[in-house]
C-alpha cells in the first residue's frame, strides 16, 4: 500500500510581501523548505509525492524544486505527481466571482489531487517545516489503516508555544482534546501573535501548551468523496450569502464540522518538535539559521540529499 504525501503550495502568500514564498532558499546549499519536508518524508517511509501547485507558478517551481526533486524521487523509487488548483475548477452549476482574487482554501487544494489518490495520504503546507517526529508518527498510522474504517483520521498535534512567529500574526487550528487522545474539537483561529512570550488574539491569552493544527493531517482516500460533496454545499452557501468572492474551504473547518456529526475519529499524535516557516519575508532569516542549527547538531547532512 502506497503512503502519499500531499504538499500544498499553490498558495500566494499575501503576508510574505510579494514572490512566491514556497520557493525562497532557506538551506546552505539552496535547498526551500520543501526539500526538507520530502527528505523527512521518504525517510520515514512515504512513497509518493503530489505537489498541488497552481498553472502560473508551474515554470518557476519545476525550476527551483520539481525537476531536481523527480530525480531524487527516481532514485528512490518514490512517485512524483502534480495537480493544479484553480479558482475556475469548480463543480457543475458554479461560476467563479468575478473579482475572487484567490483559490477556495485548503480543501479545495486536496480535491485538486481527485484522480491521484488512491491510498491512505497525509497533507502538510509547502512553507512549514514540521520535523522528523510527525513524518513518522504520521506513517506509522497511515500504513495500519484499514479499509473497514474510512473514516478513522490522524493529526500531528504541535504545542502552540512553539509555532508562532516572531514577526506578526499567524492563523493555527487550536485544539481541545479527549484523555484518549482523539481531537474533539479545532477552531480555525487567526492573527495569532507572540507577546511578552505569550499566544494571544484579539486581547486575549492562549494556554501555551494548547494542542494546535499545523494542517498536517493524516487521511483516507474516501475523504475525497466527503470534499466533493461538501464543495457543493459550501458553495452554494457562500453565493447564497454572498460571501463567494473571500469565502474559505478549509480543512480545519471541514474536519471540525465532521467531528460535530461524529462521523469521523482524528487520533492526535503529540510531536513537541519547534516548527518554523517562511509567513514574513522577516521570518527568512531566522529559517536560515534554524537550518544551519540542525545541520550543526547532525540532523541532516549540508548536502541534504547526497
């Protein structure tokens, strides 16, 4: 059974300020985050990769990562794909807004891979770096699924404290979950930002220690079907409100909305390893070094894939 790995970098990146983040080099040697993520992935055990890109960034990506990485890949015997997410890709009856000015959301990247997929998959954001731990966490799940439970998920769970940014807000999922360790509840919560040490928004302080998603989720494949279904009625809905030129069809949300109807479990698994991301071009430098620190320690080569 193949395990994928969903990167999602179609992206624009309004906060970084211009250029397409996912692509900044972060490394000694050039290497972008991704580089990282798809070293951490096939290390763990993942054997095929789908970027989800969008059409006008396909010269630049295919540039800097996809032609390199389908070598590596090939080398490796692991699986390269490329799925396209578009604001005019939208189900029977919908014509985009005229003045949209950005994809649907994270759930729409997913259904872009419709046709892709046919294994148990994980998800992760092109620009984050998630850590060793999580890849193998994730892994381990994705390759005990089993087809009579479709709809049993995973998460990795990261610690709110060691996500932030130290140059402006950020959006994380925050998490409530159960003693057994399956996730119960995720609020979508924007312009997170560090003061004096603390998480807070709009004035008010966070627990440190609360779980949060990094949208690094674990899923089945007959989760796609749950995504058509429901871009139809969030759709529809936002038209009828007239929300459809900003409306977001996130997977946070969508997966929060199925556990309210309990028609899905999401195992939280804990990983206490810092993320860190390019969300502000500020945030570039302190990546670099981050990277050049776990170089130093050992955690990976300076020639990441030699």
């Amino acid at each position: 059974m193949k395990t994928t790995l969903v990167i999602m970098a179609a992206g624009i990146g309004s906060r970084f300020g211009g250029g397409i983040k996912q692509l900044e080099p972060v490394g000694v040697n050039g290497e972008i985050i991704m580089d990282y993520s798809i070293f951490d992935a096939m290390e763990a055990g993942f054997d095929k990769i789908i970027f989800v890109i969008r059409k006008d960034i396909e010269k630049d990506f295919m540039e800097v990562i996809g032609n390199r990485i389908e070598k590596v890949c090939a080398d490796r015997g692991v699986e390269v794909a490329y799925a396209f997410q578009s604001m005019d890709n939208l189900p029977c009856g919908f014509v985009k807004p005229e003045n949209r000015k950005k994809p649907f959301g994270t759930g729409q990247a997913i259904l872009a891979c419709d046709g892709l997929i046919d294994g148990p998959f994980a998800v992760i954001n092109a620009d984050d770096y998630y850590g060793k731990e999580a890849y193998v966490q994730l892994h381990k799940f994705l390759s005990a699924s089993d087809a009579d439970h479709p709809n049993d998920y995973c998460m990795a769970g990261f610690i709110l404290k060691n996500t932030l940014s130290d140059n402006g807000g950020v959006t994380r999922g925050i998490c409530e979950v159960n003693e057994e360790g399956y996730l119960t509840h995720v609020v979508e919560t924007k312009n997170i930002v560090k003061e004096g040490g603390n998480a807070c928004v709009d004035g008010r302080v966070l627990a440190p220690e609360t779980y949060t998603s990094m949208n690094m989720w674990g899923l089945t494949p007959q989760f796609m079907d749950i995504l058509r279904d429901g871009f139809a009625a969030f759709l529809k809905d936002a038209f009828e409100k007239g929300q459809a030129e900003s409306a977001e069809y996130l997977l946070p949300t969508i997966i929060g909305d199925l556990l309210a109807e309990n028609k899905v479990t999401v195992r939280v698994l804990p990983t206490h390893d810092k993320w860190f991301g390019v969300t502000y071009k500020e945030d570039k430098a302190s990546v670099t070094e981050s990277f050049r620190d776990l170089i130093a320690r050992g955690v990976y080569k300076e020639k990441l894939f030699s």
